[in-house]
C-alpha cells in the first residue's frame, strides 16, 4: 500500500492519540475517579455548554467581517458551516472540518474557495495571535516561580484537607516520601512553563511571519503575482497560468486588509473568542470544587491548544484528556479530580458540537458522504 502525506498523518495521529489514551488511563483510580464523578456540581454543565456555543458563534461573528469583502453572508450560514466543520473535525480524520468550512460557504454564497479559503487562513492567524496574546499576559501574570510556589502550597493544603489527595500521590508514586514529590511537582511545572514560553515565541515569530506576508500580498498584488510566475518557471506554461490565477484568487479573499477598522475589530474579536474559550474551563471548576483562578484557567487552554495542534484521532482522544490532566496537577489538583474533570470537559467540547453540527448539516441538505468528500472537490474547484 503506497503512503501518501495524508495517510502518514492519519496514522502518526492514530498512534499519538492511543499513547495519550494509554498514559491518561493507566492512572486511572476508577473507584476514587467514579467518587469524583459522583460528587461533581452539574448544574455547572449548563453555564458551561452556553459559554462554549458563545465562543463558536462569535467565530462566526468573526468570519463575517473576514469575508464581508468578498460577499455579505449572514452569520447564521457562516455559524452552520462552523458547526459543521467541527463535528467534522471531532468524527472525520486529519481534520478535514477545516476543509469543509470554506467550501460549504463558497457553494452556497458562489463564491471562489480560494477566497473563502483565505478568509479561513486570516481566521487562522489571528486564532494564533490571539493565543500569543493570551499566553504572553497569562506568563507576566504567572512567572514561573510564582506559579512552582502557587503549586506546591496548593498541595500542601490539600494534603492538610484531606486524606483523598494523599492516597493519590503516594499511589501515583509508591514508597517515594511525599516531600519528594512536592519537588517533583514543582520541577516539572517549572519545566513546562519554560518550554511554553519558548514555544510562544516561536508562535509569535510565525504568527507576525504570516500577518506580514498576508499583508505585503494584499498591498503589492501584481508586484507579488510576478515574483510568483518567476519562482515558477520550470513548470509548464498551464500549470504556471493556473497557479498564478490561483494564487490572485487567494489575494481577493484578503481584501479585509484594506479595512484598518475592520481588522481592528476583528483583533478584538480573537481575544473575545479567547476570553470564551478559557471561561467554561473555568466555571466548570466549580463543578468539582476545583480552586483554580482565571489566569490558571486561561493557563490551560494554553496548554490544551498547543496540545490539540498535534496530529491525533478524530475527537482528539487522548490528548485532550492527558493535557487537561497535566497542567491541572501542576496547579495540585488531586489526579482523579483533574481525569474527572478532563473527561467532563471533553464531554462538553465534542458531544454536544457534533450533535449540532449533524443538525445543521440535516439543515443545508447536504449528506454526511458528500461533506467527507469535500476535500477531493477542492483541487477541481480551484
């Protein structure tokens, strides 16, 4: 069976996804995580759902003014195919969600998919800005050694509280003095956030790489489409004519830079979504009596993105479990709160989106074996 990129990544997913599984449940105390399940406040999942959706419609907010330019489309249509896209993204491989958006949008308002494709690609971007943003705030409020010193004292009063937190380390780490543990703790949060700072500044590096370059092509259309043809000729005459156009029909979807005001308010927007997508993390706490402070919330949706980023399974088992789970401990919450509440919010973030977004795919007429072919339509399309 020949292997092409697609399938090497599938399977590189696959394989993360159950080494994250297996690492999240080896752990797995199930009669202290089913007390856990038992005990937690859920009338908390309500305030949580909403806050969730809140987020997915103001993308869709978002992605109006993006593509207004273009055309106008409503945001009702643009937050259908959001939804679409990521129940695509939670049941389909190699997250063709991010495929299906555009052209869904592009069939429907007959539009170009390489322009609604670079609307897609400016969301992107100011998604990555936005984190940038947040993780840069979140790490001046939360220096590493504040951060080490929060986490061990949280230990060290959950230990006094309660015998549960107790039997948890000494069973994670049996005949190892609990003392040593605490520097165990504190080393291992200290070296996360170090390799979370350097990976923020290879974000931003990125992030402003691709503003700039968006922006120069926006600016200097012709003067870009003639460096292009230059770079293209080895290739023949056709492919070189399609490619050029291609690439002038990818420059019309970023005609939003030429609204200063507009890409402002989209900037505000990004960090909007942000501040929604940290806030059900951290209402959810509540549910299970977790003390955990904004910036901590906020620390683990860092934590939980740049994790989400990897290739894995469809619904990102796994890894969203076992990234929830780390940096939860590192703030010293006992393991069977922190697995209880990685299952919840996974919960929470895939069922209910896949549920709407099987509704509004029944809405647009469109069945789901077409949408899982989208991404074959897409070179033919261009």
């Amino acid at each position: 069976m020949k292997l092409d990129k697609k399938k090497i990544i599938f399977i590189a997913g696959i394989l993360i996804s159950i080494i994250c599984s297996w690492l999240f449940a080896r752990k797995i105390e199930w009669s202290q995580l089913s007390v856990a399940l038992k005990d937690a406040k859920y009338i908390y999942i309500i305030p949580t759902l909403i806050l969730i959706f809140v987020s997915h419609y103001l993308r869709a907010v978002r992605w109006s003014a993006l593509i207004a330019p273009i055309k106008r489309v409503s945001v009702l249509n643009l937050f259908s195919a959001t939804m679409i896209g990521f129940m695509a993204n939670c049941v389909l491989p190699a997250r063709i969600g991010e495929i299906i958006r555009p052209v869904m949008v592009a069939k429907k308002e007959k539009v170009k998919v390489t322009a609604s494709f670079a609307t897609v690609v400016m969301e992107r971007i100011f998604d990555m800005l936005g984190i940038i943003v947040f993780a840069s705030l979140l790490f001046f409020f939360l220096p590493a050694d504040t951060l080490q010193d929060k986490s061990v004292s949280m230990i060290n009063h959950a230990e006094a509280s309660t015998e549960v937190v107790r039997a948890e380390y000494v069973n994670e780490k049996p005949g190892v003095p609990l003392s040593v543990v605490n520097e165990e703790s504190e080393a291992e949060a200290s070296n996360t956030i170090k390799q979370l700072k350097k990976w923020s500044i290879v974000m931003a590096f990125f992030g402003i790489l691709a503003i700039t370059s968006l922006f120069l092509l926006s600016l200097y259309p012709k003067k870009a489409g003639a460096v292009f043809e230059k770079l293209l000729f080895l290739f023949p005459y056709h492919l070189k004519d399609k490619l050029v156009n291609l690439l002038h029909s990818f420059i019309s979807g970023l005609q939003v830079f030429d609204h200063k005001t507009k890409l402002l308010w989209i900037g505000v927007l990004s960090l909007i979504i942000w501040f929604f997508n940290a806030t059900p993390i951290y209402v959810l706490c509540y549910a299970f009596d977790i003390k955990l402070s904004f910036a901590g919330a906020c620390f683990v949706m860092v934590c939980l993105c740049l994790a989400i980023a990897l290739p894995q399974a469809p619904g990102f088992i796994g890894v969203f479990h076992i990234a929830v789970q780390k940096t939860l401990i590192i703030f010293g919450v006992g393991l069977s709160s922190a697995q209880s509440f990685a299952i919840i919010l996974w919960a929470l973030s895939v069922i209910p989106v896949t549920i709407v977004g099987l509704l509004f795919l029944w809405r647009e007429g469109v069945s789901f074996g077409e949408i899982s072919h989208y991404d074959e339509e897409v070179p033919e399309q261009m």
